[in-house]
C-alpha cells in the first residue's frame, strides 16, 4: 500500500488538473454507513426498495420511519474525516479543482472543498412536496412523522430517489469535468449507481489517469482504474497528502 500511495502522490503532484469522484465509503469513517459493502445498510434492507421514489409517494410515513428519521440523526452530527480533510487540503495545495459527491452529507463543504457537484442533490433541506418551501433539515420538526409544512405539504429531503432523475446540471457539470481532468481519484464509490459510475469511464476515455481508493475491488478495479490503493479513505488520503507535502 505504501508504494502506491508514493506513486499516487507523484501522479497527483504531476497532474494539471484533478478531479475526485466520491461514493459512500468516503463518510463511513464519519459514522454515515454505507449502501452496500461489509456493514453497509443493505444488510438490513433494501435500499434500492426503500429509497425508491415509489415507495416514498406510496407510504411517505414508513419511508420516514425506516430511512429518512436515521439519516437525520446520523447526518446532523456527522464531522468530515481525513478523507474529506486530505480532499481539502488538496485543494489548498492548488492540486484539486473539483469534487463530484454522489453522498448527500454535505461533509466535503464543511471541509472546505469549494467546488462540490453533489450528483444526488444534499440531505441538507427538506422541501415541502405541496409548496416547494424549502426547510434546513435540521430545523424540521420530526416530532410527527411524516413532517409537514405550514401548508400540509409533506416534507421531502431534496436528495434524488432511486428512480428520480439526476439533475441536469450537476450532470451536465460532472461530465464536463470529468472530461477535463487529467488525474480522477475515485474514492469509496462500488461503482454500480449509474449515471455517477459513468464518470471514471469518461475520464478515462478523455485520457485521464483513474486512481481508486477503496478497502474492496470494485466493477472499475482493473477495468477503469490504473490502480487501487486498498484500504480505508480516511489513512489512505492522510498517506497522500502527507508525501506531497515532503515532496514539495
Ligand atoms: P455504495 O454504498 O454502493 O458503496 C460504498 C463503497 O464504499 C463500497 O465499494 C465499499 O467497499 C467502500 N468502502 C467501505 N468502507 C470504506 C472506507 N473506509 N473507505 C473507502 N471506501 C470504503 O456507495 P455508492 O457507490 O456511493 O452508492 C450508493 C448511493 O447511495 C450513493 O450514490 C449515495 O447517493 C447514496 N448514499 C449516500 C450516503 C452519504 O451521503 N454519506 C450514504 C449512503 C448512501
Ligand atoms: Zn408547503
């Protein structure tokens, strides 16, 4: 691990211009768990069910009770870790422009990362299905669930539901970024939820170098990626950016 770490930093200290793409296991040593993977929320449901905009207008109350209501807990007191601090640092080093997040913790911004294409939307707000008011998540009262809006409206976190489509924007920017860039550093994603796991492949036909960070292969190790550093994001990111920093 530690020669790849060496060899991920002198890529990186070489590089014009990188971007990271960011998947669940970048917040999992922040306490967030994960989708899939060891420990990950799939082993008590099915979050392609449960967090399925269907399933969400079918029983807004049961997807509040199940999903919606330990996100809030997890997520109101999650702190960025080491991954989210050494992406921050790599900015500061002017050696990151970009993070493309598919997490919807918002723990890149409170990093410090300044360009943040959130791919599915942030966990921050809630907005009211009847009058689009939008509410700080953490200000909304759960006391009764589903909660609701002055109006009746039912609140609904602005993230995108499996089946929601993702916005254009953000899509429109990632691609473009991804195009970009010379070096991705693709960290804690399993590479399945489409249209995200699009990116490195993008990257990678536009000539990019695509550097995985990830204690498990994925569907990109060895297809997509030049190399996987395994092992935790947080120790991982820490190594980096401490070589650059000697090598600078
Ligand atoms: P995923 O749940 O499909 O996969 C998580 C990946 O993280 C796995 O490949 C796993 O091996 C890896 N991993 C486990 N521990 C790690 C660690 N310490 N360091 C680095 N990697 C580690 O995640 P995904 O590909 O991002 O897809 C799930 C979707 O669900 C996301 O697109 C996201 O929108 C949503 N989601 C978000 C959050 C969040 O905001 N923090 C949390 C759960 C799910
Ligand atoms: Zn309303």
């Amino acid at each position: 691990m530690d020669d790849l770490i060496k060899k991920a930093a002198e890529d990186l200290s070489g590089a014009k211009n990188v971007t990271a793409l960011t998947g669940a296991g970048a917040s999992i040593e922040s306490g967030i768990p994960a989708f899939r993977g060891k420990g990950g929320l799939w082993e008590k449901y099915d979050p392609m069910e449960v967090a399925h905009i269907d399933s969400f207008l079918q029983d807004p109350v049961k997807v509040w009770n199940l999903l919606i209501k330990d996100m809030k807990d997890v997520i109101d007191q999650a702190q960025p870790n080491d991954c989210h601090k050494g992406l921050a640092k790599l900015e500061d080093l002017g050696k990151l422009k970009t993070v493309i997040t598919q997490n919807v913790d918002g723990l890149h911004q409170m990093a410090g990362n300044t360009d943040v294409i959130e791919f599915h939307g942030t966990f921050a707000w809630q907005r009211c299905m009847e009058c689009n008011t939008h509410v700080e998540t953490r200000h909304v009262d759960i006391s009764e669930i589903p909660p609701r809006c002055d109006c009746g409206g039912i609140f609904r976190p602005n993230v995108i539901f499996f089946g929601e489509m993702i916005p254009q924007e953000a899509h429109w920017r990632s691609h473009q970024v991804a195009t970009e860039c010379d070096v991705m550093l693709v960290i804690g994603t399993s590479g399945v939820v489409q249209p995200a796991a699009m990116m490195p492949v993008v990257a990678k036909e536009s000539g990019a170098k695509i550097i995985e960070i990830n204690p498990e292969s994925t569907l990109l190790t060895g297809e997509i990626s030049d190399y996987l550093i395994k092992g935790p994001a947080g120790d991982v990111m820490k190594g980096i950016v401490a070589q650059i920093e000697k090598m600078d």
